[in-house]
C-alpha cells in the first residue's frame, strides 16, 4: 500500500517531469525542423551554385547557434543560482518559441537578398542563447527534484525531451513530404511546422503558474550569502569540475547532432535514399532513441553511471565504422545501422545528466553545467554535421563522418575513467 505522503511525491514528480518535457521540446523541436529541411533552407537563403556550398552555409546557419549558446549559458546559469531555477527555464521557453515561429514569416533570398541569410543567422544566435540555459535548467531542475537513488532514471527524461522535440519535428517534417509536393513544400509547406512553436508561450505560462524551485535549492539560498560572486566563485574553485564536464561531453556534443542533424541529410544527399524515405528512417530510430535514453538512465542507477557509459562510449567507437559501412548497403541497412549506433549512444547518454550535475555543488551548479556543457556543445558539436560534410567532399570517402566519432567517443572515454563518480570537484 502506497503511503499518502509517497503518492504525493509521485505525483508531484510526474507533473515536473511533464512540464520539462513539454518545454524543452519544444526548444528542440525548431532544431529538428532545421536540420530536416537544411538541404532546402540553403537553397532558399543561401543559394550557391554548388549544392554542397549551399549545405554547408546552411548548417553554418545552424552552427551560429550553438556558439552562442555559452553566452546564453552564463546568462541563464546566473539567473538560475541567484533568482531562482524556474524562472531561467521560463524565460528560455519564450525566447526560444517566439523566434521559432517568426522563422514562418521570413522572407527568402529570392525577396530580400543576402539579408534574408543575416536574419535567419540572427534568429539562430537568439535560439542559441535561449538553449544556453533551457536544457541545462531542465536536467538541473529535474536532478535537483529526483531521489538521490533515482537521478540516472528520472534526469534522463531531460536528454528524452530533447529527442522528443526532435521526434515531434521529424513526425511533422515526415507528415508534410506525404501530404505535400517538393514544390508546395519549398514554396510555402516548409513555414508550417516553424510556426506551429508558437504553442511553447502557452506551456511557458503554465510552467510559471504550476511548478516550485527544488526544495534542495530553496534551502540553499536560505543560507547562501548574497555577497557571494558567482562567476569569480566558479572559476577560482571549480575550474576542474568545468574541465571535467567539457571532457565528458565531447562525444554528447559530436555524437548528438551528427545523430540527429547530419544524418538525415546524409541519408537524403549523400546515399540518394530521398526525402521521404530518410525522414522515415530517421523518425522511426530517433523514437526509439527516446526510449532508449530512459532505459540507459534507469540502467545507470543500478549498475553505475561511469562504468556504463565508458563501456558505451569504447563500444561505440569499435563499431561505428562497419555500421557506417553497412548503412551504404541500402535503407533497410542503413536504418539497422542506424539503430546500432543509437543503441550505443543511448547506454553512453541516458545517465549524462546526472553526471554532470553531480560533479558541481549546488550553488554554482547551473551556471556550472550551462557554461560547460554549452561550451562543449559549441566547439565540439556546433560545426560537427559542417565539418562532416566538407570531410566527404574533401576525401570523396562518404564512411569519413565515422572518424569524428571514434576520436570524440576515446577523449571522453579518458574524461569518464579520471572522474570520480558522485565526488564534486
């Protein structure tokens, strides 16, 4: 018989983890769509003669968001340890819906010239700076809600929001090449699914109205003091722990957006499976790798975060070469392999959260993991799907994208092995 007192906590958690998933993937939701229609937005915006060149500006669109987001990292990390964890996740949601859906109204390069490339850059860098600190603020908020024998299982839903957003745009951008025509799809079918974001406003009210800070935090305001410098606090005496988590996330940062955006249009371009059938592929796996992130984040409580995810990550990088070889065979091998390298990745990601989390105290933890995790995600992911692209163009070997993730799987394989699992640096 459940307790009253037990329900309660349940089913507070349950609203907490509804609310973050909500949120947070809506904030990824715009970065699926981006990366589903990158072939077409670099045609629209940046219309090179060679279509690699106008692939490769596209994701350097894409890439100018990611490096803002360390900026966004120490504004929003520093809203969260001093006024509160809520109120940075709230202001994420609406910095990251409201530009979203302006992306419906931009105008082309055919209506505005070069000046339509200069605003759909500047909307990245807003986006950017909003995701500096909402997924960072979830995977706290969430940490920080979380039983300590339950932060692998319930921190993961952070990581499962991010690839739910991603679902959600790769479900809607899928939807669309049935329903739609290429043509009616570049002309004005591709504004659709931007728009819809404008729904993020609405969840961000409801996360302002229904949900409190961690009691954990709560607490630890209470006796924290106000004169106390955040930043100069942060760098004096936990430059290691940053360190660490940079180390730690090279493969998060490498691995996720060659998964996630690079992929999809490898499929598409670079194997001429075509649109729909790589947006089948894609959707089909990445539902998957939602799922398989909670069971890797369940898995982690029992059998311990740093030995799973070194034996993810080495196993990863053993086995990503053959998988990219096989994914050249053809779309049904190509989505078994796919599945492969999700399957690994997932053991390696699931208890990411947590982990990072665990290595800061809790008064500079957020603004802690946000500039870490931020600053890895910017010079380790944010040109990884560029970097891939040109790497094939350049060598003419379309298996190449594989090396990336070889050498981010060994260098944070050796940040996994130096760490010590639940120690704060």
């Amino acid at each position: 018989m459940i307790s009253k007192k037990a329900a309660a906590e349940f089913s507070q958690m349950k609203r907490i983890i509804m609310s973050c998933i909500a949120g947070s993937a809506l904030e990824w939701y715009d970065f699926a769509l981006y990366g589903y229609f990158a072939a077409l937005l670099g045609r629209l915006f940046f219309p090179f003669e060679d279509s690699f060149q106008q692939l490769i500006a596209s994701f350097g669109a894409f890439a100018s968001g990611l490096i803002a987001r360390p900026i966004g990292a120490v504004i929003f990390g520093y809203i969260g340890d001093i006024w509160g964890r809520k109120k940075a996740m709230v202001i994420s949601i609406y910095m990251m819906a409201i530009p979203t859906a302006a992306m419906a109204l931009l105008p082309t390069y055919e209506y505005l010239g070069i000046w339509s490339g200069v605003i759909l850059t500047l909307i990245r860098i807003i986006q950017g700076l909003a995701l500096g600190g909402g997924f960072t603020g979830t995977m706290v908020f969430l940490y920080e809600h979380s039983d300590e024998s339950r932060r692998g299982t319930y921190s993961s839903w952070a990581p499962f929001s991010l690839v739910f957003g991603f679902v959600l745009g790769a479900v809607i951008a899928t939807s669309s090449s049935f329903v739609l025509s290429d043509n009616a799809i570049e002309s004005w079918g591709w504004r659709v699914p931007f728009g819809l974001s404008f729904v993020g406003t609405f969840i961000a009210k409801y996360v302002q109205n229904r949900l409190s800070d961690p009691k954990e935090f709560i607490d630890a305001q209470a006796k924290k003091s106000k004169k106390e410098p955040l930043l100069k606090n942060l760098f004096a005496h936990h430059w290691r722990a940053l360190i660490l988590v940079v180390v730690i996330d090279i493969l998060t940062a490498c691995g996720y957006f060659l998964l996630s955006v690079f992929i999809p249009t490898y499929f598409d371009r670079i194997l001429g499976f075509g649109m729909q059938t790589s947006f089948l592929i894609t959707s089909i796996n990445m539902m998957l790798f939602a799922l398989l992130i909670l069971l890797g984040g369940w898995l982690s409580d029992r059998l311990g975060k740093r030995k799973q995810m070194i034996v993810a990550s080495l196993a990863l990088a053993i086995s990503v070469y053959p998988l990219f070889l096989a994914m050249q065979t053809g779309p049904l091998a190509a989505a078994l392999g796919y599945f492969g390298l999700i399957f690994l990745f997932s053991m390696y990601y699931g208890p990411i959260p947590a982990t990072i989390c665990s290595v800061f105290p809790i008064k500079t933890r957020l603004i802690g993991v946000s500039i870490a995790h931020n600053f890895a995600m910017a010079v380790f992911g944010a040109y990884a799907p560029t970097l891939a692209t040109y790497l094939i163009k350049w060598s003419g070997d379309i298996s190449i994208p594989a090396a990336l993730f070889v050498i981010s799987a060994l260098l944070t394989s050796a940040g996994l092995y130096a760490w010590k699992e639940e120690a704060s640096y």
